[in-house]
C-alpha cells in the first residue's frame, strides 16, 4: 500500500504532506478525547501511535518514490 501510494504523489513534498498530517492528528487526537473521562490520557496515546505510523509511511514511500511509476491525471 505504501509503494502503490507513492504514484499519486508529484513530489516528495506530496509525500510529506504536513498539513495533511496536521488534519489526522487533530482528528485523531479530537475523537480520543471523547473518551479521556474513562481513559485519562488517551489523546495523547493515540496522537502517538498515529505519529509513529505515520512516520513510518512516510519513510516508506520516501524510499519508494523515486523507483514508482507515477499515475498522470
């Protein structure tokens, strides 16, 4: 999935894609906290986990992205 996401990327910028991250961190952290009553500290658990994963897609397709075949438009 990660290599196959790379070909709708134009650029490695695209790849990166900072406010995309910033949008899913601030989803991901707002419907945790929903549940922070019964889990104290869940929006940071899992604003965590959702940086870690993404890092790591991001350094994939970073790998990738110069050997893929991009899809034109």
């Amino acid at each position: 999935c990660v290599r196959d996401a790379t070909r709708f990327k134009l650029d490695e910028f695209q790849v990166a894609a900072p406010a995309r991250q910033a949008q899913v961190f601030a989803r991901v952290r707002e419907l945790a906290t929903r549940h922070e009553q019964n889990f104290p500290g869940l929006s940071d658990i899992v604003e965590s986990a959702y940086r870690a994963l993404v890092a790591g897609f991001i350094a994939g397709e970073g790998r990738f992205f110069h050997d893929t075949e991009r899809l034109t438009p």
